[in-house]
C-alpha cells in the first residue's frame, strides 16, 4: 500500500498526510483522569508559540472486544517538524532529553550551542545575539511558562527540532 496514510484526521489541522501516528492511553495520567496531557495541550494550542501535537478521542476495539478511550495523537518525529518548519523532513534533527539524538539527524547543533552557552558570557550582547539567533525565544519560554503553570514536573521529556535548511545548524 501507500507509504504514508493522506487523510485528514484531525479537524483542526491543515496536514493530510502522516507517516505515522500515535495511539495513547493516558501516559503517566493513566491512573488519575487519562487525559491531563490533552487538556494542557488544548489550552495552548494556537495561544502560544509551541509545537502542539493534534489529538483525537477514539474508542479502540481489538477482535470485537471493546479496550476503552484512547488518543490519537500526531508523532512527533521529522515529517511533523518539516510540515511546521516547511522544509524537507531529511533536513530535520530532533534532539531529546539534553542533547540525545532522538531518531535520525545529528544532534551536533543542539550540543554545540548548549557547550556554547556553558563557555560564553550571555550577558555580553554578542554571544547572546548569537545563541538568539539559534534559538526561538518566545517557543522555549512558553515550554516552561506552560509547564510551571500545569505542574509538569518531566521536564526532561522535552524535544527540541531544527532544520539545516531553516538555519544552516
């Protein structure tokens, strides 16, 4: 069949087309109300600067047998950065977790400029111009405002994404 699935199933989103998708069933929140991460997310969506996965409720049946609610949700991987960025999905590196490659690219740009920042005044105007320029201000200080606000305590589940075409990194 076709290598990617062109149907648009979110409502709220232009993309039509997805490599792959996620089926999720409360994450961590699972014991408590299953759907913590998309009731933050909705909120946000479109009010800031953030990334957000679309997601959708579905009832999931396997053989006939009904398994409850679950979220469909877009993955965060290089197609989904490159339909945001609107550039070539070979061009993405995603990096996780402080630096660590998080699937295909390089996570040299991110390293660089987090070594950059530990080595360099930001205080002196050039070196902050510099890492400015790397970097989209307003979407990482949404991150932590948001995650302040909700109480997300994982801030070590963060993804980071740029593209050699976007900025040369």
């Amino acid at each position: 069949g076709a290598s990617k699935l062109k149907y648009k199933v979110f409502d709220n989103r232009e993309f039509e087309k997805f490599n792959s998708l996620i089926l999720k069933g409360g994450s961590e929140d699972y014991k408590f109300c299953g759907f913590r991460d998309e009731l933050c997310t909705s909120i946000v969506d479109g009010a800031t600067e953030l990334s957000v996965q679309a997601y959708r409720p579905v009832i999931l049946y396997l053989n006939g047998q009904y398994w409850g609610l679950y979220w469909l949700r877009e993955r965060y991987d290089t197609d989904y950065c490159a339909q945001r960025l609107g550039v070539s999905s070979d061009s993405i590196n995603i990096t996780k977790d402080y630096g660590e490659l998080a699937g295909v690219g390089s996570a040299k740009g991110f390293t660089d400029l987090i070594n950059y920042c530990k080595t360099h005044d930001l205080r002196n105007k050039e070196d902050y111009d510099y890492v400015m320029r790397r970097v989209d201000a307003t979407s990482l200080m949404d991150w932590y405002i948001c995650r302040s606000y909700f109480g997300d305590t994982d801030l070590a589940n963060g993804r980071f994404y740029n593209s050699t075409e976007d900025d040369g990194s």
